[in-house]
C-alpha cells in the first residue's frame, strides 16, 4: 500500500505490497515489489522501474540531459537577483494576498525554532508531559514527524532522514518503548514515513501491535496502552483515538497489514460517538475532571471525526460503482464543520490541532472550500501572523498544549507544509451522482503517483459553479462519470477557459459507459469552436511515454489546438483500478502519470498549491499603452487565445507598460493605429496576394511584424521563410547580442545574454545558449522580427512537453524586448 505520508530520500527503493510473508506479533508484514528511483538536480526524475524491466532509450536520455541543463540554467538565472527576506510575523498577509514566499519564510522560521530546542538530537530537554506525568519520547516523535513532513515540503538537506538533525532522533525511535498512546503514534508515524525494507516493516509491525491487540470492540484509546503489569486504561476519549487512528492507517499504508476488525471496530465507535447535530465531542458521555464543554461538539473533536470517517470509507469501501454513495455521518460532520468555520477565530482549547485535524479533513475530502472560504489560504493568512519572531507559536494552555511552544509550532508547521504541497489533479463536481462515485480514484492514484515522482501530491474537487480561474491550482481536471453529464454552453465556456489558460482535462468513462464517452466526444468538438476535432492518440504520443512506456496503449481520444493537448479521454474505466488499487493493470496507472509529466514537462515543474498561472491585474493606470493586431488569416492563427494578453497583464505589473491587442484582418491593417502586427500559427500556410500587397504596404508605412512559430513545427517555420521572402524588404539575418533587441539598451528592456530552451526543442536541434531570433532591418527599426522557436505557448507560464520553443521565463524575456523595441521611436 502507497502512503501520501512517506518521505523518500535520493537513491532509496519504495515498496508496493505484492505477496504476504511472515508474522510479527500478530500483523503480517508485506513482501515488497521494489521500485528504484533516480533523481535530477532541481526536480526528481523517474528512471527505472525494475519490476517491469523498464530501460532508458536513447531520447530518454537526452530528455535527462535537457533537464539537467535547463535546471542549472534556471538555477543562475534565479541567482541574478535574490528574493528579498521576509521576516516574521507576517502581520499583513491575508487570504487574497497570500504568497507561497510568504508560507517557506514562515517554514523556515518555525523549522529554525525546532532544531534550536533539540538536545544531542532530541527533544526531550523540555518533555511533553499529561497531568505531571512525563510522556517520555512524545517530543522526540512529534518534532520528528513534523520535521519529515516539512522536509518534504521545502526540500531542505537538513530535513532528510539521514541528516545530522533527524538520524539520531530515529535511531532513538526505532528503540523507544512506551506505553503513552500519544507517544507511540507519532512515533510509528514518524517511523512509517521512512522507505524500508522487509526488517523495517517487521518493526513497524511490533510496535503497533499493541495498539490493534488490545483495542476491544466498541472502545477506543485512552492516555495508556496495555503494558506488562499493567492494563490499558478503561476511559478512552476521541482525541487519543484520532492520533492512534491516523498512525494505524500509517503503518497499514506502508506495508504492514492491519487486521479488518480494527477498522471495523473504528468505524462503528466513530459513527455511534457521533453527536445528533453532526459533529464530535472529547468523550462519549461523562468523563472525570473534564468541563462539560468536552462532551458537546467543538471544531477540533469534529475535524478529527470526519477525518477519521473518511481513512474508515477508504479501509471499509466495497467494489466500484457507477453511482455516488454519500455517507450520512461523513455529509453531516462536513456540514457542521461548514456551518462553524470562522477563519478568523482562533479555535479553542488547542487551534494548532484544530488546524491539524482540519487540513486532514481537506486533503482527504479533496476540499478546497469550508464555508465558502479557501480554508488553506484563510487558515494560513492567520497563522502566519501569530507566529513569534523566532519562528514558534504560543501555546495555548497546560492541559492540550502544555505551556509548551514546540507543540502549537508542530501542529502549525503540518498544516503550512502538507497543504502548501503541489495540487496535481482538480476533480470536477457537476450536477448528478456519477462525478464522484469512485470517491478513492483520485486519492489513490496520487499517492501512487507521490512515489514515482518522489513528491508529495495533493488533490482536490471543485465545483462546476465555481470560476475557472479557482481551478488553475492544479495543471490537470478529471471528469469521470458514467452517463451524459450534459453539458450547457455555460459550462463549456468554463471548461475552454480552463483550457486556454494552460490547463488539460482529462476524463474517464464510469464502467466504460458509452454514453458518457460519446457526450465527451460532443463536448469537445463544442469546446474547440469546430476548429479542433477529437481524435484518436497515435501510439508514439507522449501520453504513451513521456514517462513510462505502455507497452499495449489503449484507445484514448485527444483534442489538440495545434500546439498541445488540451483534452484526453479514456474509454476504457480507469477510475475503477484506481479505486481498488488494481496495480496488475499498469497502463491505468501509467497513462495518467504520463499524462502528468506531459503537462508539467516533468514533475520538478510541479508548483506549490499558492503558485499558479493566474495573473492578477496589476494596479494603477499604466504609464504607456502600445496598440498591436493580431492578424487573422486563414490557418491556425491563434491557438493559444490567452497567451498575449497574460503576458500584457505581467508586462504592465512589471513595467508599467500595456499592450493592448485587437484581432485585425491583413485588409485591415493601419500602421497609424498598429505599430505592431503579431503573426502566429502552428501549421503550414499562404496569404493571397491580396493580403500579400496589404502587408507590404502595412509595413512600407511604419509598420513592424513580429512572426511567432508557436508549435516549433517544421512546416511553420517553412511557410513563414516564404512569406518573408515574398515581402521584398530585405534580408532576413540572425540577431546578435549586441542588437538592441538582446542588449536591454531601449527603455525597460532586459539584457538576454542566455535563454532556456523547452526539452522538446533541445531534444530535437541541440542545446543553445542564446536565443535563436531572426530579424528584417532598416537603419535601427526592425521591420521583421522572426522567432523559429515558439514564444506563444511559453506567454501561459505552463511547461507542456513536445513543444519546440522557449521555456515560460525566457518566451516572457524575450516578447518583452521584442515588444518595446517595436514599439520604440528608434528610425
């Protein structure tokens, strides 16, 4: 079993579980399968899987090389110009102007807190403690477990296992004995995020032993587990039970096998806790020496409930079906949480484990909204300014927190780092019951997904009512269901907008339902504006490959403008292997990893969830306005429709400048009006003469054109030669670096002296220092400016794979000087 809670060092082998051997005090520890993976600078790249014998080609090869170069050029172009220091607390940060700067200033700190408390690589200097009672290891594992996650998150080589800072406190684990629940939860789940081999899991399984043995059924667990001499303790209470859940569910997930009946007994004693109005409480019933408050429903005891609820739908879920179950307690403990959710409260007795069981429950749930608000954003603007200048948070009392700083800083450093990680999927809520009724589809495959691209992965669902632009957390949206989602215009303009601003969907037929597959086929040739039509996948696409080779590909259904993928369907029904985890059926797993480093160009371009491709408009009016056409002709000539009027929002933030495009027709043209004329395409094309004569004259007047190669393409680039040559106004020669367009010379321009190159276009021409631009001048004007690699696609921020062009950073680079150059007054 893939667990989202592991962490996997360079060089380490991971496990899938495939045959059962063996025992260890009464849980089997499972075999592995092993899997080997490789990493590159920057980003981490899947090389080998030795289970199916995969072996490198030669374009793999070249693929690496490409990433390795295009990493460490990116890596001196960040160091040009340091990001300035954030210091703690963040007092301005808010849910709208959050940053993920922001968010790692406020890791960093908090991490930097933590090591400076440890003592000869413990945290027992200050040890946690319950009525006086000294909970011996609980520091240790809890600062561990924190550590892991954060690690994970920030990549920081103090984080990893085997560093200084961590290797001494897990040696210190692996031995711990301790019958304090708390204690030994976080220390196997501390433990179960490390990768292991067979004598690992047998650890795993001896120590969580007493933690299933002893559970009776309809009970849970109390401060005490059952040691020699001495029973466990008869009053249990919610709170213990969440933490002993959650590192059950560890240990289960990392290859340990827990019995059916522990989930069984969880799940009936979560369901009969649960309060009439939906939510938890600490205890069921009376309970010594605690307020009555404990025994009615409060965030952090309903957060934990429903958290809980949804580990047992995953343990106890029956086989795929083509309808969506809603689960009565599960729906009734999210409406509590939804009806009580206030942002900017501070929940009481503990808020760092409210925050704790509430990022659970988004993650699990797939949720991005509580109460209409972003719960990480909002939850996050808040926390980030409580935080003490030295990186911790207070504690809020002696019972929860024990006056002890380093509990509140754990809890809040979890819900920082494991929300803040990459979302890769959004799952779409649309009208019906079929949208979600795999409702473990997508957590499952990205967990699977975590390991082969060594990164942790979220996901999530978002509503069809919700705008496009809350969408564009993740680079992917699955649509799965079984019957006609049907579809209105309003709903297909949200999903070409989605598109067009970078995204790919990707859709799965339910049972492999006709009906929904020829709906899709509909909805796609609508999507495209009866410009693009859908169409079978080829076998060499990189949807077949870019990542793991399918030996057999499936049918798959693709709808491309030209210059990428923007929809793939699936007749056959994935989302039932991914719902029961039926590895033996690899392509299922393969087709949407592949797809994955498809869009992203490889998994180090995965963004943290606050970094997305939206622009938001910049404020203030603009100093100057630079009016440019975009001519339509009869080809191809806008594939990509956001792609300059997102870099004319950026290029106005960052320089005060605004382009503003309108569409023009060749006839149309009037270099009073239009200094600038943008041609772009992606296939093979000719003007008649009449636009021919039409843009001679546009260009005999003052005119400049810019021509963009937004695929890269062959047949472009040959098109766009003849069209140069026809024009007869000089000769077309390469642009050196001390030309004005390169040398930052014109106002507000940049010195490009190196550019990055997409793999694609390395893999194809070779690796290239600079940037490859062709120009047409007279005296100091550039009368043509022509770029065989493409700009366009580069202007959405997105690093889709198989384009020949520039990488986002460069293409914005590189539009930029060539914008305000042609725009110039320069003779």
């Amino acid at each position: 079993m893939l667990s989202p809670d592991r962490a996997i060092p360079s060089g380490a082998l991971i496990h899938c579980p495939c045959a059962k051997t063996g025992n260890s005090g009464g849980l089997t520890a499972v075999r592995p399968v092993n899997i080997r993976l490789w990493r590159t600078l920057g980003g981490q790249f899947p090389v080998k899987q030795q289970s199916i014998g995969r072996r490198w080609d030669m374009r793999r090869f070249g693929l690496l090389v490409a990433a390795l170069a295009s990493v460490c050029s990116n890596l001196a172009l960040a160091n040009q110009e340091p990001a300035p220091k954030i210091v703690v607390p963040i007092k301005d940060a808010t849910a709208s102007t959050l940053t993920d700067e922001q968010v790692v200033a406020s890791l960093v700190a908090g991490v930097n807190y933590l090591l400076k408390q440890q003592k000869d690589g413990l945290w027992e200097a200050t040890p946690a403690k319950h009525n006086g009672q000294v909970m011996e290891g609980g520091m240790t594992a809890f600062c561990t477990y924190t550590l892991l996650h954060v690690g994970r998150s920030l990549k920081d080589p103090r984080l990893t296992p085997r560093s200084p800072e961590i290797a001494t406190a897990l040696r210190y684990l692996k031995s711990l004995d301790s019958d304090w629940t708390y204690v030994k939860s976080y220390q196997l789940a501390a433990l179960s995020m490390l990768p292991g081999d067979q004598e690992h899991k047998q650890l795993l399984a001896k120590i969580a032993t007493p933690m299933v043995r002893e559970l009776a059924a309809g009970t849970g667990f109390g401060y005490h587990l059952a040691s020699p001499g001495k029973p466990a303790d008869k009053l249990w209470d919610n709170s213990n039970t969440q933490i002993a859940l959650l590192a059950t569910w560890a240990v289960d997930e990392a290859g340990v096998e827990i019995p059916v009946r522990f989930w069984r007994h969880q799940d009936n004693l979560w369901r009969r806790s649960q309060s009439k109005d939906g939510g938890w409480s600490y205890t069921l019933g009376a309970y010594p020496g605690i307020p009555k408050f404990f025994n009615e429903s409060y965030p952090q005891m309903t957060a934990a409930g429903v958290a809980s609820m949804y580990i047992l739908r995953e343990k106890m879920a029956g086989p795929p079906e083509l309808a969506r179950r809603p689960d009565p307690s599960i729906a009734a403990g999210l409406a509590w949480l939804d009806k009580n959710y206030d942002p900017q409260k501070q929940a009481t007795p503990s808020h760092g484990y409210y925050l704790y069981c509430l990022e659970r429950v988004g993650l699990a749930a797939g949720r991005k909204h509580f109460a209409g608000h972003d719960w990480y954003r909002a939850s996050a603007a808040q926390l980030l300014g409580r935080q003490n200048p030295n990186g911790s948070w207070n504690a809020q009392d002696r019972f929860h927190e024990m006056d002890n700083p380093m509990v509140p800083t754990c809890f809040g450093l979890i819900f920082l780092a494991r929300g803040r990680n990459p979302v890769l999927f959004n799952k779409l809520e649309y009208p019906g019951n079929t949208w979600d009724a795999r409702p473990n589809d997508l957590s499952h495959l990205t967990q699977w997904m975590e390991h082969g691209f060594e990164r942790a992965i979220n996901w999530q669902s978002v509503s069809l009512a919700s705008k496009p632009e809350d969408w564009l957390d993740a680079p992917l949206l699955l649509i799965s269901g079984s019957a006609n989602p049907r579809f209105d215009d309003a709903a297909i303009n949200k999903l070409r907008d989605f598109v067009l601003t970078g995204g790919i969907i990707f859709s799965t037929a339910d049972g492999s339902r006709a009906e929904f597959t020829d709906a899709v086929r509909t909805t796609m040739t609508k999507l495209g504006n009866r410009l693009y039509e859908p169409r079978e996948l080829p076998n060499d696409h990189p949807v077949f490959s870019a990542w793991a080779k399918v030996k057999t590909p499936p049918r798959l259904i693709g709808l491309s403008n030209g210059v990428r993928e923007l929809w793939v369907h699936s007749p056959v029904d994935m989302g039932a292997t991914w719902q029961k985890r039926g590895f033996a059926t690899k392509e299922h797993w393969d087709i949407p990893a592949n797809l994955a480093f498809y869009a992203l160009g490889g998994p180090g371009d995965l963004n943290p969830r606050l970094r997305t491709t939206a622009t938001k408009p910049a404020r203030g009016d603009a100093k100057k306005t630079i009016p440019i056409a975009r001519l339509d002709y009869a080809g191809n000539w806008d594939p990509e429709p956001n792609a300059w009027p997102r870099f004319a929002q950026r290029l106005r933030a960052a320089a005060s400048v605004e382009p503003t495009f309108t569409t023009a027709t060749i006839a149309a043209l009037d270099a009073t009006k239009f200094r600038i004329a943008v041609l772009t395409g992606t296939s093979a094309f000719s003007l008649s003469d009449d636009a021919l004569k039409g843009l001679k004259t546009y260009l005999a007047a003052g005119g400049s054109l810019l021509i963009d190669n937004a695929s890269g393409g062959r047949e472009f680039d040959e098109s766009a030669r003849r069209l140069i040559t026809s024009l007869d106004v000089g000769k077309l020669v390469p642009v050196l670096n001390d030309d004005a367009l390169l040398s930052g010379t014109v106002e507000a321009t940049l010195k490009i002296d190196s550019v990055d190159y997409r793999k694609a276009a390395v893999l194809r021409d070779g690796r290239r220092e600079g940037p490859e631009l062709l120009a047409i001048k007279n005296g100091e004007r550039c009368v043509v400016v022509y770029s065989p690699y493409a700009i366009t696609p580069g202007l959405l921020g997105t690093n889709t794979m198989g384009i020949v062009g520039y990488e986002p950073p460069s293409a914005e680079m590189l539009a930029r000087n060539i914008v305000l150059n042609l725009a110039s007054d320069r003779k």
